[in-house]
C-alpha cells in the first residue's frame, strides 16, 4: 500500500527514483530480445519443417510472460524495500536463465544439424 492508503498503480508510485524505471526496461529489453530471438528462429522454418514452430512460440510465451508479470514484481520489490523486508525471489530470474539455456541449446542443435 503507498502512504496515502491507495493501491499504487506503478511502482513510480512507490518509489519516485530511477531504480524501478531501470529495472521495468532492463525486463522490456529482455522480452524485446526474446521476441527478436523468436523471429530470427522463424527463419529454419523452411529447412525444419513445422515442427520448428515450437522453439519461436515458447521464446514468445517467455516474452509475454516477462511483459504480463514486470509490473507486479517491481510493485512487490520496491514496496519490500520501503519496508525493509527484502524477499528473494530467484524463480523468475531462473526460470529465464533456463528459456536462455533451452534456445541455446536448440540454437546449437539446428545449426549442427544444418
């Protein structure tokens, strides 16, 4: 809750630094890059046949996962510091290190498989 007893919409709202702002683009970029990284994958399709659609859709699922929840996250974090109970929360930080694992995995794979 932000002092005036309301909900804040942002987390600019919270905390008017340029911490959250920072940190909403630096998780932008990351969903920019996976929508860029799903496009370049697009290109295998005639090579690969359908059955490559599968690695672009879950590098977009990632993006729009990364796009639907920054709000929250940054609402959460910059209100757990007001307070001065820092949670950790290392699932979505894994949970992107094993999207940027899986592409590159798959990246390897159909590059030596070409």
């Amino acid at each position: 809750m932000s002092l005036s007893g309301q909900h804040p919409h942002t987390a600019a709202h919270v905390d008017a630094g340029l911490q959250p702002e920072r940190t909403v683009m630096a998780w932008s970029r990351t969903a920019l890059a996976c929508c860029i990284v799903s496009a370049f994958m697009l290109r295998w399709l005639s090579f690969y046949g359908p059955a490559i659609l599968v690695v672009p859709a879950l590098t977009l699922l990632a993006a729009v996962t990364i796009s639907v929840t920054q709000q929250r996250r940054i609402r959460d974090d910059v209100e757990a510091i007001r307070d001065g109970t820092v949670p950790v929360e290392a699932g979505p930080a894994l949970a992107l290190l094993g999207v940027c694992w899986a592409l590159g995995a798959c990246g390897l794979v159909l590059v030596i498989l070409a």
